[in-house]
C-alpha cells in the first residue's frame, strides 16, 4: 500500500492505495454530454507512463522526428510535454486539496484539466493535480508526478515475489462490466480495451490476413480484421494464452495475452510468437466465457417457470471498437511507419466513425 504525499510539505494527499495497471480507457472520451462514472475503483492507483496534459504542441511545431523521440510516429493532432508518470487515484481516496478557483475551467458540465492543476495542498498552496469530471470524461484526480512523494504505507503485501497480478482471481476482480448492457448498448471499457488490442493485432499482422477463434474473439475482432486486412491465402492464425491456459497453440503466429493487473506488462508466453496484449480483465472473460448451465442440473424448473435467469446481454448492432483509443494506440506503435499500416492509419483517422469502425 501507498499513501502520496505533498512534495512541498509532507502533508499526506492520499488515503493508502494499492498500484493497479493503467485502464485502456483512461484518456477515453466517450460520447456527448454523458457524465461517466469514476475510472479508479476506491483503494487504487495506477501510473501513466507516457506524458498527458498541458502543455500541448502542434504536430506541425513538433515535427515527426521529434514525435518518435517521444514515442509518437504517427501523426496526431497534438503532443503532450508534460512529465510523464502521473498518478491517478479516485476523487474519494483524496486528501487535503483545494480547488484553485482560476483553474476550474471545462468544456460543458464540469472540470477538464485544461488549464493544469487545478487541486493544490491545503497545507502550502502547491499545485499538486488535476480533477477530472466534465462530461464524457472519466472522473479522477491525476497527481502531477513531480509535485508529489509515494510514501510506503503500513500493510505490507503477502502475495509471492513474481506472482502479483498474475493470478486468475485477481483478473477476474478486474473483470467490470459485461461488454453489453441490457439494452444492448456497447461498454465504453470494453470499447476501449477492444480499440486498442486491435492496433496491435494489426501491428503483429505485418500485413497478413488473420484467422481468429470463433465466439467473442471472432465477435470483437473478426469483422474490423476483415475489413483492415487484405484477403486470400496465407493467412496468420490467432490464439489466446495466458495463465490458466494449456501451453499455447504452436501452430499459432500471434498470440492474445492479458497484462499484468498490478503492472500492465504483458504476459510473456515461451517462445518467439508475436502478442497482442488486452487488460486482464478483458482477456480472462474472453479465455473463460461464462457457460453455466440455463437450467438447474438436476430436476427441472417450477411449472409455469421458463427460465430462473435473466436473457443475456445481446447488442442492439455491431460491437465497434473504441476509434480514438485505436488510434492513440497505433500512433505509438513503431510498426505504423510502414506503408500499409500507415494507409490504414490514415484512413481510420480521416473518418473515425465510419466503416469499419
């Protein structure tokens, strides 16, 4: 556990949180006008490791050479020279700030960040973070990373050195929502986790059509790879693996895997294969879709009962992956400068909310 602390004071500005990966749908901007709810679950932190926030540079002040320095190499509309490693934490799990009132500006219903820090230290006035609720924004509070100190809280971890967030009971406490709801309407999260494991889907392609395994891969993935992707023979094949998992398919060319739920880092698999990496909580309901049986295992249902459960969720229309968050992903990955990659790039970015996507 961790507590942050003011870096000007020592006045404590956290309540103790544990680390948690980064959600794929941290920058997520989803719809118009609605309120989302909070991003972090109460007790957590997470850590941005690339830069995000004021100050914004141009594409065409920065130029592509210095994009690439920056881990940029494709053309976004602005870069972010901010410090990287900002820590984000649920407004509840706050202590001891204030709002800096000339700060509190927003686009419609709420607090954008815009404007830089707009929460400071009760104690000493120092700018510490951002407050983040405006509407189709997830609601958090980002730490500036250089104006506040992780202090070791008193609860040391018993999980074993090289096992933390590897266990399939962690990932399915990550699971949150279903992809649907029961109108049918899409999960922002799962829009983004899908949005961004199809940018590096396509990155291990190189190029090549991909076969996918049939049920929700096939349902995720299968018709945006179709469309992105050429046709014909030969195709590469796509497995998933993980832990929990048989040894991974060798047959396989590219591989799903979940990242690490405390860290983010992918899961390596043995071997060289490729791998397109998804939020645990994505992956370990995708390995292990819920099959219960509809009815009881012995005996039958009451007369007059159809079903003792609700219907699952079915979507009301296609499940489309999260734009913005495939792009922001496949603009950081290197393979985009190749040519074919960069067209579809280029075309996604031209019309974002139109086939395939």
């Amino acid at each position: 556990m961790t507590v942050f602390t003011c870096a000007g004071c020592d006045a404590v500005l956290s309540a103790s949180v544990s680390r948690v990966a980064l959600p794929a749908h941290a920058h997520q901007t989803w719809g118009n006008g609605v309120l989302l709810p909070v991003l972090m679950d109460p007790g957590t932190y997470a850590v941005d490791p690339a830069p995000w926030g004021p100050p914004w540079r141009s594409w065409s002040e920065v130029g592509a050479d210095t994009a690439a320095v920056r881990g940029v190499f494709a053309p976004v509309y602005a870069l972010s020279f901010a410090a990287p490693g900002a820590i984000v934490v649920a407004p509840g799990d706050t202590r001891g700030t204030v709002l800096i009132p000339e700060r509190c500006d927003g686009y419609c219903c709420g607090l954008d960040g815009g404007d830089g820090p707009n929460l400071a230290c009760e104690r000493c006035g120092r700018a510490v973070a951002s407050r983040i609720d405006d509407c189709s924004l997830w609601q958090s509070v980002w730490f500036a990373p250089d104006a506040v100190r992780a202090v070791p809280a008193d609860e040391p971890s018993d999980e074993p050195a090289g096992r933390a967030g590897w266990e399939l009971a962690a990932m399915r406490e990550r699971q949150g929502p279903p992809p649907v709801d029961q109108r049918g309407d899409r999960s922002p999260q799962w829009a983004a986790a899908i949005g961004a494991g199809l940018a590096y889907l396509l990155a291990a392609s190189a190029g090549a059509p991909l076969t996918v395994p049939d049920g929700l891969v096939a349902d995720f993935f299968g018709h945006a790879l179709g469309a992105l992707l050429p046709a014909g023979a030969p195709a590469k094949s796509v497995a998933l693996a993980g832990p929990g998992l048989s040894v991974p398919d060798p047959a396989a060319d590219i591989l799903l895997v979940p990242r690490n739920t405390v860290t983010g880092e992918p899961w390596q698999p043995p071997g060289a294969a490729p791998t397109a990496p998804l939020p645990a909580g994505v992956w370990v309901q995708l390995a292990f879709p819920d099959e219960g049986p509809r009815v009881p295992a012995t005996g039958g249902l009451p007369d007059g009962v159809l079903r003792d459960d609700p219907l699952p969720p079915r979507p009301g229309r296609r499940f489309r992956p999260d734009p913005e968050v495939f792009l922001h992903t496949l603009a950081r990955l290197p393979a985009v400068r190749q040519p074919w990659l960069r067209a579809i790039y280029d075309q996604v970015r031209a019309r974002p909310y139109s086939y395939p996507l």
